[in-house]
C-alpha cells in the first residue's frame, strides 16, 4: 500500500514538532515545578496535626487526590521523561546525583499516592507504610527539588525580582 | 475555738489588706452592676444575649446575641486597666463558656465545655473564673483568656457558686442538696468539705413543709460573710403526688465559720414558720421556687426572689436573733429560727422574676419570661420600711424576643405558680408550685433524681410522678396536662376535662409547644432528641446501613441478623404497638418506636407500619434492595448511622433519652451523592483520609458506659414514672460493676458485644475490610435472649444467644428429709435474671421411684404451657387493685410479684416430695427458658394470620440430676 507523499512529510514534519516540544519540556518547566509545590502544600494541609477546618479540609483533599491522579501525573510525568537525559548526563555531580535522587523520590511519591487513591489507608500495616512513604517522600521531594532547580526555581526571588525589573525596563 | 475563729479570721483580713486588693463577696448572677455601678449587665436566659442597660434610666446600650440560653455571667477587671473588663457567659444549651468584651460585647472565644454548663463566678486575687457543669460534676477553672486550665470532678449537679473574701469557694448542688467547700487561695481549687443540708423529717401533716433540699440554683454570702444564704425547695414524695404536699420553699442558712462550715438547721426558713406573712382571711401567704438573694446597702435586709408565685420576699435581720448574738442580753429559752419574713411582695411586674442586685435604696429584679427589669426602692433604713414598686417596667433586657409568642407563652406557663396572672385558668392553687419546681430547666437529665426521691416500696406503689395520667399524655396531651394541673397543682380547678374553654386549650397547647422543645420532648412520648434546629428530617438524610457493608462487611452481617437490625418490627412488636395505640392513641406509638424504629419518628413517619418486619429476611436484604435502586428508606432498628450518631446518652431514666446529631457529620465531597461516580469517589477520600469519617461515627467513652445501652434497656412509664425495666440500675447494683478493680469489671459491651459468649474473653477480629485486627473487636450480634427471632435468620446468631443464656446460672440441689431444695443463681448475668419483661424462666422438677415411674412433678408443660403452679422467674406489675395489667404494662402502679433473680443472688424454692415412695428416687431439675408464653405466640398469631410465627423454642439453661437412695 502506497502512501502519498505529502503525508509522509506532514507526518515527519509532525513528529518533529513533538519532538522538539518534548524536547523543550526538559528545561525550567515552571508548571511542573508549580504543580509540585501545589501538591506539596495541599497534601501538607491535609496533615492531621495542622487540623485545618473540615469545611476547606475536604476541598482540599479531593483537589490533591484528583490532580495527583491526573494533571500532576500527566504534566510531571512527561517533564520528567524528557529531563532524565539532563539528570543522565549532567556535568555536575550535584545535579546529576540530587536529580536521581528525586527521580526515585517521585516514583515513591507518585506510586504510594496511587495506592492511596485507589486502596486507600485502611489501617492494615501495608496501608500505613505506604501513607508513610508517600508522606515522607514528599517531605524529602519538594525542598530537593527546590535546591535541585534553584537557579531555574519559580521560588527563586532572585529571579522573581529580576523578570519584574526587566517587565519594568520594557515598560 | 472562738479564739482560733478570731485569730483566722485576722490572719486572713491581714492577708487581703496585704495584697492590697478590696476585694467584695462574688456570686453567680444572672444579673450584675458594672464596676463603678452606672451600669447593668444582664444575661438574658433564653434570648440568648448579654445586654448592658444604664442603672439610671434603664435604657437598653447594647445587645449581643451569642448563644441559646444564657444563664450566668460574670465579670473581670483588668487590674493594669480599669476601664478593660470581660464577661465569662454560661450558654446552658450550647454547652460553651463565651468570653465577651466588656464594652463591646464582642466575642473573643468560644469555649467547649462539659454539659450544662450553669453557674459562673470570678476570683480577682487568682485572676481565674470558676465555672460548674452541671450534668457532668464538674467544677472548671478558666483563666481570662478563656483557656479551662482545670477541671475538677465534683459532688452530683454542681449549679450556684459563691466567693467569700477568704478564698473558699461555695458550690451548691442542685438536686443532692449539697454544698461543697474549696479553697481557693491558690490557683487549684482544693475541695475542704461537703455540707449535706438536712432533709426536713416527715411529718403525717401533709402541709407541713418537709422534704429534701433541691434546686439550689444560687447562694449568697452576707454583707458580715458570716453566713450564706442559699434559697431552695424541699421536694417531699412520702405524700400523695399533689401541690400541697411536694414542694415547699425554703431558704437554708450556712454558717461559713473557717474549717467548721456548716449548715445552722433551726436557722431554716420554712413555710409557715420562718415564711409566714399572714393575709386577709387569717391564711399564712404561699410563695413558691425561692430563687435568688440580695442583701441591702445596710446588710439590714434580704431580699429574695420567687420565681414561680412572682413575689419578693423580704427578711428583716434587725428583727431576727442570731445565734451568735449577745446571749446575755436577752436570754430566750429556745432559738425560734432567727430572722423571719416581714414583707412579701406579690405579684411582681412580670413574669418568673429571678435575677436580683441592689445597690443604696434600688433593687432591681430581672424577670426571665418577660425579659424586663422591675426596680424597687428598698425605703429607708430601719424595721419599719417597706419596699416598694419604684418602676413596673423600668428597662426592657432585649430589643426583641427570639422566641416565639406560643414558646413564650408555654414556657412562661411552665414556670408559673402566680394565681393572679391567668385568673380562673391558673396554672397553680394558691401559688405552691409550678412544673419547674419538678422538672427543673424542663425534660433532661434531673428527671432521675425525681425518680430516685419518688422512690417508694414499689409493692406498695411503684409510681414516682403524676398519677394516673390521661392517655398516657401523648394520646391527649391537651387534656392530659389540664389533668396534671389540677391533681398535681392545684390549678386549673373550674375546667372541666371533656369540655375545657377554648382559652384553657390555648394555654395547654402553647405549654405542649414547650414540652415539645428542642431540649424537652420533641417527640413527647419518647425521650429522643434530634441535634438540630428542626424537629424532623428527611429519610435522604440519613445514610443506608447496607452502604456500611461496602467496607465493614463483617460488622454489617452481624448487624443484619442480629435483634438490633432491620427487624425489629417484627409481628409481636407489631401487635404490642398497636395495643398501645388503641388504649392510648396513636401518637403513643412513639414510646415503642423510640428504640424500636427511632428513624419513623424523627422522619415524621407516625403511621401505622406497612412494610419491612420479615422475621425471617435475611442479611438485611430489604435494606441492600433500597441502596440499589438509590430508594431512601426509614430503617427498622437502630441502624449504623442513628447508634454512631448519639452524641449523648442523659441519664433520666431511659426511653431512649438520647441525642442522636445527623447535621453536624463532616460529611466529604460528593459522600451523599447519589451517582455511583461521585460515590466511588467519594468512597475513595474516605478511603484515603478516613480520620473524620472514623471519629464522626466513633465514640469510645459513650460505647464503653453502660449507660448507653440503658437510653433504651431502661424504660419508665411517661408522666407517672414507674420503672418498667431497670436493666442499667440492676447492673449498678450487681458484682459486675466494679469500675475500680479491672478484672471483675464488665459493662454492657463486654458480655453482649463479644463473640466469646461463654467466656467472654475478647475476640480478635477486622471491623473493616483489609483495616487491622483488632484485638478484641466488639461484635454487633448484640448477643442476648432472645434466640427466637436471631434463630430464624441466622444459625449462628441463635447458638451465641444459647450459649450466654447458658453461662448465667448456676444451679444447687440439696434434699432434707422430704424436702427438695433447688438453689438458683444468678452468677454470670449483669442484670436481673431474666432480663426481659417478657421472657419465660421456670423450674421444672420430675422425681421417679426405683422403678422409673414419675411420682412428683413441677413445671411439667403441659401442651406448651407453663403451669400456674410452677415455679417462676418473673416479674408482674398490677394495676392499684392488685390485677395483673399484663400488655398494658405501662399502666402499671405496683408490683404484684418479682421472683427475678438479681445478679450475684441465690433465689432458694423449696418443694415437698410425696410420702411412700420407692428408694432410690432419681430427681431431674431443669431451668427452662422460652422468649415468648404460648398465650403471647398464640395472640400474636391471631392478630397476624398471614405471618408463619413458629412456637418459640424451651431451652435447657442448666440441668441437675440427682439420685437419692433414702428419704
């Protein structure tokens, strides 16, 4: 079966396209990073000693569990694909070394917090190493990646300061 | 001692001069000046609001609504900053403290406190308010801040509080007659001692005041602190039930000598001695519900409060003759009781006057109904002054009323004994009494000390309350409260029962508005309550026990078929129910239903019921249809949500006198949706952070008290308070109740909430699916006797309710001569053996000869049928005649016969073998059981031809055999 040519080019032109969107997704990728602290902060307030009011607790605990299970999943997982050959090939061992570190810390993360979707904590020992795991890999997770990207970091207040000095400038 | 006395007392006067504090007496009021006296500050009861009036001309400053009913407050000054105070409120209904700011009235923090929290009083040298919970006996130290830095475990019904300049802290209890002393010199309150105040003997005269001291809702210190004065009543139950004869006002005096505080009991002041302002006609003046106290400027006068006659009453000290007077001046042969009334002023402006302050020559007196302030000028200093009406009306308390006009009217009724105000339709004769002077604060808790004082040899006459009421007030209630007025109060006299005017019926139907409060009785026959501000919900509020199976599978099963599950509606319910209705009326039902179907009721479902009551369903499968097809149903039983729903389990004596709060659960996203999406989802949050969802529906403390069972396994008849069923007393009584040794301790859960029925050892299990293994996981086949109903869905179920029958007694034969001797004992039941009203406990005796032939017998059934003649286990209540009132049983007025054994007892039936027979005699004693008589089975069977109602089984509990080779 014969394929017309202008579909071979606009099927490779295609695939380029995503390749160099997905290539591009590797670097300073502020919506993952965002979504992180966003899920690091959300599932904080649903820490039992923090006791936040059931009426926001309860809003809080199904945006956690429906953004971790899909936009989270979705945007960090495919910014993660793309990153690995920077962590892979990094000049300096900080990087690289911290990098794999928070590789393994969020497949820790992002596994236990399936589980928990799905199965829940209820109450055998399983559950409550995996809500353990999943809550100290989150602790460990977010102000890894914060030193991890901390030039890069949408945290950086140096970098904050610096883009409204030159939107000002601009101005 | 009188050198020790003074030496103390100047030791203390030197330690208050030293501080440098001018510190003044401090009561628990309802009613109280500002700092520099320019103001008013009143707590507004059940409007629900602190206002702030100006004492000059009695406008209204300012209001704050803060909560339901606030009883007390109290003040405190920031020594740094005179001008800053804060006002500690006692909200009674919503069981918080409320920390107010003086001047703006601007809440700075709610506090959650034990139940009922009533009096309030502040310490300056401690900088700390003291607070009681009066159901729960406790006494609460809150700092300034509104933090409960203490809390103290008390003598019964701690209510009024006062502060003496010394530190000792006076604290009254309200329904045992108590007044405790602590020392308050440092921060903790150290209790000192406890002063019992004397019941007033009996006497034959029925007027003559006598009795028990209750309803101690204030105490006052006079201006010398030499004395408090504590205004109450005496409730005397050794006569008939009626106004002349309960109830009598009585002002008791305490002698507050440092570590010798006690009561001076000739000092008393009694009707018609001490209280005895004689009117036209030569009739000694009746008042009634003394309530609060004030001393004039001069400390000259006292003046107290009567809530229900609405009258002042004044005591002149200048005319009394203390004990510690000059006794050498004037010798008296006999201490006549000291100061007597010299004024009484009736019928004050308004309605329930309780509150009083006073300060130079006014008196201002806060009435609790009318929400108003009435001033009186106290005259001049001197015996001869009177006091006098100064304004009827001289400030209003509230910008508006909160309650309605018929709430307020029936609640003002309730709290009424002033003839003059509904003249020919009083609600008291000749101002003796009014409801609250028994039910005090309404339907709640105090019931069980009028129970217990009501208490007499129930052979005799078991009824504590109002006799004989009508329709069993439920059925008529209109009528059946015009019936209690006139035989209990003496009100209402020229109305005629079956032809009341129309006026009468207004006035009664606003008093059942009250009744039927939330706080009373919503449901009127049945103590249940509903948290919330309406009286009913809709059955979609509530959650199906079968969507509880989802996760706690094994919980549900056992739920299912146990005698606290979906059918307990079942024909012999039925026909019993109906019977009730028939005699009484319909809305009688709901006695039956409280525990029985507790949802029809709070669902509004009064009809008669339709559909469910299969004995024989199995697994709920009735309630799984309805979760299907998404259909809302009022559950049979008490179902998951209703039992892990009790807030609070009250104590009054049963009838299911519980809370059950729906509104409050912290529901998560999408849990009550009925889209099979959102629930999964749901479930899954539940699932992923269960904390809220287990604490909503746990209750550890409530499960573990015996008292939690006996909301519905005690029972009393409605108005007249007979005990029916004591299940919870009995078990108070019994060797198993033992909170102090841990071993022999056991409550209701521990033998009726294990799977172990034989040995009640605690049995490991998984509550929910793939939770952990508890290791002793209470089980929900409420094992108890009654194996019939259980039997018919569940093998297992019935054996656990064999089984635990078997474990209760023990059984001990002996013979002397002729003689055979049976011992029963009741060794392992935590209650009565039998438990049940309607169970069947006998002893059957069959003696043979040497050749196997039976020559004596008892309590041989005879085609299932017990004998009259044998020997039974059994209670029977009688009406006044002494004729058994059998299923009317809440008609009952005495006890014509217990034979029941109490827990740990031995009952001992003696039996005369016949003369002349052949040795070795084999003689067989068995204890039978049967749940239900054949004359029940068959009536029930008559009343429901449809249902298959199979005879009730015999059960062996215990067996002896017995072989005796020689008379």
């Amino acid at each position: 079966m014969s394929v017309p040519m202008t579909d071979v080019n606009h099927e490779g032109a295609l695939k380029e396209r995503l390749y160099k969107r997905w290539f591009g997704l590797a670097f300073r990728h502020t919506q993952a990073e965002k979504l992180m602290y966003v899920m690091f902060i959300s599932g904080l307030f649903l820490w039992e000693p923090l006791q936040l009011a059931w009426s926001l607790d309860r809003w809080l605990l199904l945006m956690h569990m429906l953004v971790g299970a899909s936009v989270f999943t979705l945007v960090v997982g495919a910014f993660w694909s793309s990153h690995r050959r920077l962590i892979v090939n990094a000049k300096r061992p900080f990087l690289r070394q911290t990098g794999t570190v928070i590789e393994w810390l969020l497949l820790l993360c992002t596994l236990s917090g399936f589980y928990l979707f799905f199965f829940g904590v209820t109450g055998n020992n399983l559950s409550l190493v995996i809500q353990d795991v999943h809550f100290y890999s989150s602790m460990v997770l977010a102000p890894l990646v914060f030193r991890h990207a901390f030039r890069w970091s949408v945290l950086n207040i140096k970098q904050i300061v610096m883009k409204r000095r030159k939107v000002k400038v601009k101005a | 001692m009188s050198v020790v006395y003074a030496l103390k007392r100047l030791v203390i006067v030197g330690l208050v001069l030293l501080t440098g504090q001018a510190m003044a007496f401090e009561k628990s009021s309802s009613l109280i000046f500002s700092e520099d006296r320019s103001q008013i500050i009143s707590a507004n009861f059940d409007a629900g609001s602190v206002s702030i009036l100006d004492r000059a001309s009695g406008s209204l400053l300012k209001e704050a609504r803060i909560g339901r009913d606030i009883r007390r407050i109290a003040l405190s000054i920031d020594q740094d900053n005179k001008n800053a105070f804060r006002i500690l409120a006692t909200d009674y209904l919503a069981d918080q403290l409320i920390l107010l700011d003086g001047r703006s009235l601007n809440v700075i923090k709610r506090i959650d406190v034990p139940s009922r929290p009533f009096g309030a009083v502040y310490d300056q040298r401690n900088n700390q308010f003291y607070v009681t919970s009066f159901e729960q006996d406790k006494l609460l130290v809150v700092n300034v801040e509104g933090k409960i830095t203490s809390e103290l475990k008390t003598a019964s019904t701690p209510r009024g509080l006062a502060l003496t300049k010394d530190s000792r802290l006076l604290v009254t209890h309200a329904l045992s007659g108590e007044v405790s002393v602590y020392d308050v010199a440092t921060s903790e309150p150290r209790l000192q001692r406890i002063i019992q105040l004397v019941d007033t003997p009996f006497h034959p005269k029925q007027t003559t005041p006598q009795g028990k001291p209750r309803l101690l809702d204030n105490i006052v210190i006079s201006p010398d602190g030499n004395t408090a004065w504590l205004p109450h009543v005496l409730w005397s139950f050794g006569h008939d039930f009626q106004f002349q004869s309960t109830v009598f006002p009585t002002v008791s005096i305490i002698d507050l000598e440092v570590g010798n505080e006690h009561e001076r009991v000739t000092a008393r002041k009694q009707l018609f001695k001490q209280i005895n302002v004689v009117e036209n006609g030569n009739k000694t003046r009746i008042v009634s519900n003394p309530h609060d106290v004030t001393f004039t400027a001069d400390g000259k006068k006292v003046l107290v409060t009567l809530a229900g006659s609405e009258d002042l009453m004044v005591f002149d000290l200048s005319r009394g003759q203390g004990r510690k007077g000059n006794k050498k001046r004037h010798r008296r042969k006999k201490f006549h009781g000291g100061a007597k009334v010299t004024q009484i002023y009736r019928n004050v402006p308004g309605n329930n006057p309780k509150g009083i302050i006073s300060t130079g020559r006014d008196v201002f007196v806060q009435n609790a109904m009318t929400l108003d302030l009435v001033k009186f000028d106290a005259g001049k200093p001197g015996p001869f002054s009177k006091i006098k009406l100064a304004e009827a009306h001289f400030a209003s308390l509230v910008a508006e009323d909160p309650l309605s006009p018929q709430m307020r009217l029936g609640k003002t009724l309730f709290n009424n004994a002033n003839e003059a105000d509904y003249p020919g339709l009083s609600m008291a004769g000749d101002f003796w009494m009014s409801c609250n002077s028994c039910h005090l604060d309404g339907f709640n808790f105090t019931n069980r000390q009028l129970m217990a004082d009501g208490k007499k040899n129930r052979f005799e006459n078991a009824i504590t309350g109002h006799v004989d009421t009508h329709k069993m007030i439920a059925g008529d209630p209109i009528t059946a409260y015009l019936d209690i007025i006139q035989k209990t109060q003496g009100g209402m006299m020229d109305v005629a029962l079956d032809q009341p005017p129309l006026e009468a019926i207004k006035m009664m139907s606003a008093l059942n508005e009250y009744v039927r409060a939330p706080e009373n009785l919503p449901y009127l026959s049945t103590w249940l309550r509903l948290d919330d501000d309406q009286r009913y919900t809709h059955p979609e509020e509530w959650v199906n026990s079968a969507k509880c199976a989802d996760c706690h599978t094994t919980i549900y099963d056992q739920w299912a078929d146990s005698n606290h599950g979906m059918n307990m509606d079942h024909p012999f319910y039925r026909f019993q129910e109906d019977i009730a209705a028939k005699e009484e009326g319909e809305a009688f039902r709901t006695l039956c239903r409280g525990c029985h179907a507790p949802q029809a009721i709070i669902n509004n479902k009064p009809e008669v019921f339709s559909e469910f009551g299969d004995m024989y369903e199995k697994n709920g499968h009735s309630l799984k249809t309805a979760l299907e097809q998404h259909r809302p149903v009022n559950e049979r039983g008490t179902g998951c949500l209703f039992c892990h729903r009790i807030t609070k389990a009250e104590n009054s004596g049963g009838n299911t006198d519980l809370t059950v709060n729906l509104k409050d659960r912290p529901a998560y996203v999408f849990e009550d949706s009925a889209n099979p999406v959102m629930e999964w989802l749901a479930d899954r949050q539940i699932n992923a952070q269960p904390k809220a969802h287990r604490d909503s529906y746990s209750n550890p403390e409530l499960y573990q008290s015996s008292l939690y069972c006996a909301t519905c396994h005690n029972e009393f008849t409605t108005g007249m308070g007979a005990n029916i069923n004591d299940n919870f007393g009995e078990w108070l009584a019994s060797p198993f109740n033992r909170p102090d040794d841990a071993q022999q301790h056991k409550t209701c859960i521990d033998c009726h909430m294990t799977e172990d029925a034989t040995h009640f050892n605690s049995v490991a299990g998984q509550s929910t699916n793939d939770g952990p293994v508890k290791p002793n996981l209470r089980s929900h086949h409420f094992v108890g006797g009654n194996y019939y109903f259980t039997g018919m869905r569940n093998s297992e179920h019935k054996k656990l309710s064999i089984d635990i029958l078997k474990t209760a007694l023990t059984l001990d034969v002996e013979k002397q001569g002729r003689k055979f001797i049976v011992k029963v004992t009741n060794k392992n039941s935590g209650h009565h053996m039998p438990g049940g009203a309607r169970r069947q406990v006998w002893l059957e005796v069959i003696a043979t000869d040497a050749q196997g032939a039976v020559v004596y017998q008892s309590g041989v059934m005879n085609q299932g049928v017990i004998p009259a003649d044998a020997r039974r286990f059994i209670k029977i209540g009688v009406d006044k005649d002494g004729v058994p009132v059998g299923l009317r049983f809440w008609r009952y007025v005495k006890i014509g016969l217990d034979t029941r054994i109490p827990s740990g007892e031995t009952r001992q039936e003696t039996f005369d073998l016949p003369e002349g027979v052949q040795y070795p005699l084999t003689v067989s004693t068995r204890v039978l059981y049967q749940v239900f008589a054949k004359k029940l089975t068959d009536q029930v069977r008559a009343a429901f031809p449809d249902e298959n109602i199979p005879e009730p089984e015999v059960i062996e509990l215990i067996r002896r055999t017995a072989v005796f080779e020689a008379q």
